[in-house]
C-alpha cells in the first residue's frame, strides 16, 4: 500500500455550530468552503476536553485527560504516551509542526521529527488551578471579559503575528517538501491560534461583516441564577462583575471572531494553493481543538460541555472517504486511528488503550460508541464529564445536579431533562455507562494530587537559574541558501521546482 501525505489544518477556539456542514452560508470563507466540497464532513464532532491543552492532548493521544493527566493547561504531556505523529513515524513518515500544541513539559516534540515554530503559550506549570481554593481567581492568566469590551480592528497584534508566521513556515516547508529530497511521505500538521480571542481582526476581515445578520446571539444572556452551576462558576472565573457588557460589545466580538475565520481562510487557501502548484497529493484535515460559545446565554471562550464550547469542525478529504455529511456523533479522540487507518498501520496491538475510534467505517454508516468529554480545569471544582449518545447529551458532575439535553428537539440544550420523570429511563442507561467508564472520586483525588505536585515544582523552578521548557526554533544556518561546502550548479538544480519547465 502506497502511504499517503497527511497536511492537518488545525485552529484554534472554533465554534463547530458554525459548521453544521462545512462553514456556514453568510461566513466568508471560499478556500473552506471548496475544501467542504470535497471532504466527509462530521458535523456532529466533539472535542476531548474543552480546552487548548487537555483538548489538543486527547486529539494527538487519542486519550482522555483521565487517561493522560494532561487535566489542564498547565498539565505536563508525558513523552511516553504515543501520539499519532510517533505511529506515523515509526511506519516511515517525515512528521512536522508548524504552529501551536500546547505541549506541557521538557517533551516539546511527542513524536514531531522537526517542529518549525515556537509555540504561543507558555510549557511549564505556571497555569495550574488548585482545588483546594474553590472560587478563588488567579487573575494573571484566568480569562476574563476584556476580550470582549476590548474588540475592534488591529493590523497587528500577538497572536496575528504567530499566525503570520506559521503560516510563512508551514508554506516554505511544503516547497521544501515538493522538492522531493526525502522520499519518506509526509504528514505536516500545521496549527494556528486564531480565531481564539481576544476578537481583534486587520480592517480587510473586520470589513466583510458590517452587515452580517448573525452578530447577535440566538440565545440572550441570561440571569445568573438561571444558569447551572458550572456556568455560573464559569461567570466568576471570568471576572464578570467587573465589566459591564454592552450589546456593542457583543456585536463588535462576535464580528471581530469571524473576522478572524476569514483571515484564517485566507492563511489555509494560500497552504492549499501551494499543494495543488507543487503538484503535491495529500489527505487533507481541517479541526479545531475546541469551540467558543460566544455570548450564547451570555458565556463567553470555553470551559463548558454546551455545544458552542464543545462541538467542533471536523472535515476530512482523502480517497478512501467520499465527500458528504456524516451525523453520526464523532470525537477529535478519533483522528489518531482514522489516520492510522489511512497509512494502513495496525493498531490493535501498538495502541489498544486508545479512546478513539477510526472514522473510515462510521463515514461508511458503521455507528461509533458514546462520544466521551471530560473537563477539570479552571472554573471547575471537580471532574465534570459527558455523554453524547444519538440526540442525547448527559452531562455530570459529583457537585452538581445531572444535566440531561435532547439535541434533536432543544439544540440550543434550554431544558434540562434529568428531573423529568418521563425521561428516567434515558438517565438512568447514560448514567450507568458513566458509572462504567469513570470512577470520578478516583479522577478527582488524580487531578488534586497533580494540582499540588505542579504548584510545588513551579515555585521552586522560578527560583534561582532559570531553564524554559519552552521550544526553540534552531535553524541550521551553514546549510540554508548557498554555502562553501557545496557546488552552486547542484544546489539550484536541487533547490528548484519544477524542473525543466
């Protein structure tokens, strides 16, 4: 079997609702949009935990954060835990990155044979919640609702100049690529920060919504104590009291965030673009590692099992799967095996713990297991987990009263079914397969002996002499462009592509 070129084009904090089947409509976004046409779109996808690190950890592990300890942005990734790019690997492929992963730890690789960027956010335990102070705000790194009050236009900011910059690796890497100097197949996987607030776009973006009808949520702020308790715990963790948030304000953000899809459609159109010019086969992937709920109900970012926070994009083109939309419920825990399925490596004895699953025969109309989430991270008190299973979405959490959502007949999950008798039934089957799969006193006892672990090495770490895990980019200069040690003649014939024409 002849093992396909695997490009992954992942985003960050992108909200799955606005891709029911491809991107939606009124968003501007043709280089996504032609992309859908040709791709199995699993409009039904969930993330692994709603947040950057335990998120992209279960993406790359194909592992729960229970099963990885990867509980929280601050969660050291450990390097034993095989990832998809280490079964690429080892079956002869060239593995990259270009961009953000959000690794934890002296590990800044997990199975990348080369990575081209450093990454946005820091690698050691300086975000670590704490358990043992329920409510208290860590206000230097915990979110907060400035990325709402302050959206607007910027030519340039933090995260539009990392992007400029993946983007600027990623494609000189596929040039390099196309020039055929490692016969290996490849898999780059190339993983931008936008459209993650803060909702700052450049003026072209920002412009392309002036009029859009969709910068108003469908579901208005509610009350406080109309919402469950973990959303309101969300709410304090964001440091709501101390903003007042406008409808201008909402609008502005909302436009600012798809804004900034465009600007990423625009990034990924000029990735693919080179592909097709280098003549370049490959299976191409599009995911993000979660969503953003967007003033939906009033929350904002992630941190929450509601669709906005935790359903994401998910689209795959590659000869094996024929373009179409598949509604069965899937998992970003899935793409691990789906491309281990594609390059035709067994798993079934290399990784038989993983949580996914591979989508090749559920885009057939095979059925696909309970899709699993897990969240322990801040604005949370203990270990919240979920189900979604066909319509339903359980949700628990010790603390907390059970949520139980019909997403066929409530979409928007406003009626909570867990206390209706007429329901019982329902509760009780996604109950006892929670009770299967999680122990959560178990998990929550982990994730408080992890919590206090990292806050003792972090403070001990930051005194005195200082080592940063964080990765740094090496380039080897004295082989770049033209050098002493080789012949000119070679090097622009080699370095040229194509050639003869």
């Amino acid at each position: 079997m002849t093992k396909p070129n695997i490009l992954i084009l992942m985003v960050d904090q992108l909200n799955g609702t606005l891709f029911p089947d491809g991107p939606a409509d009124w968003l501007h976004a043709p280089n996504l949009k032609r992309l859908a046409r040709r791709s199995t779109r699993f409009a039904n996808t969930y993330t692994a935990s709603p947040l950057c690190a335990p998120g992209r950890g279960g993406f790359m592990s194909s592992m729960l954060p229970s099963r990885t300890g990867i509980y929280d942005n601050a969660a050291e990734f450990r390097a034993d835990i095989p990832t998809f790019a280490h079964h690429l690997r080892r079956a002869g492929y060239q593995t990259c990155l270009s961009g953000k992963m959000h690794f934890v730890g002296p590990d800044q690789l997990h199975g990348f044979e080369e990575r081209l960027t450093t990454d946005i956010y820091p690698a050691d335990f300086g975000w670590t919640p704490d358990y043992r102070k329920p409510g208290e705000r860590i206000d230097w790194w915990y979110h907060n609702m400035g990325s709402v009050t302050g959206a607007g236009v910027a030519e340039i900011t933090n995260q539009m100049e990392y992007d400029d910059e993946v983007a600027h690796f990623a494609s000189q890497k596929l040039y390099d690529l196309a020039r055929g100097q490692d016969d290996r197949p490849w898999c780059l996987t190339v993983s931008f920060t936008h459209p993650h607030d803060p909702y700052v776009a450049r003026r072209r973006y920002w412009d392309l919504y002036e009029k859009c009808e969709h910068l108003t949520p469908e579901v208005a702020a509610m009350a406080y104590d109309d919402h469950d308790a973990h959303s309101m715990r969300i709410f304090d963790a964001n440091d709501w009291r101390s903003y007042d948030i406008s409808d201008e304000h909402i609008v502005r953000a909302r436009r600012g965030y798809f804004a900034n899809i465009s600007y990423l459609d625009d990034k990924i159109g000029d990735i693919l673009q080179i592909l097709e010019d280098t003549r370049q086969e490959a299976v191409i992937v599009f995911v993000s590692d979660h969503g953003d709920m967007l003033g939906e109900r009033g929350l904002w970012f992630k941190m929450s099992m509601f669709e906005g926070s935790a359903r994401v994009p998910l689209m795959i083109a590659a000869p094996e799967l024929a373009p179409g939309r598949i509604d069965t419920p899937v998992s970003t825990l899935d793409l691990g095996p789906t491309l281990a399925d594609l390059a035709g490596i067994d798993l079934s004895e290399l990784a038989p713990w993983t949580d996914g699953t591979s989508l090749l025969p559920v885009a057939g109309g095979a059925s696909r297991p309970p899709v699993p989430l897990e969240y322990a991270a801040e604005a949370s008190i203990a270990p919240i987990v979920a189900l979604r299973d066909g319509p339903w979405k359980y949700i628990r959490c010790a603390p907390d009263p059970d949520l139980l959502f019909n997403l066929d007949t409530d979409p928007r999950e406003l009626t909570n079914l867990a206390p209706d008798p007429a329901h019982a039934g329902t509760l009780a089957r996604l109950s006892k397969l929670a009770d299967t799969r999680w122990d959560l006193a178990r998990f929550d006892a982990d994730v408080r002996a992890s919590q206090a672990r990292r806050w003792v090495v972090y403070e001990a770490l930051r005194k005195g002499g200082y080592y940063p895990w964080d990765f740094q980019p090496l380039q080897k200069a004295s082989e770049r462009f033209m050098r002493n040690h080789m012949d000119l003649n070679d090097l622009e014939e080699s370095q040229r592509f194509p050639r003869g024409e």
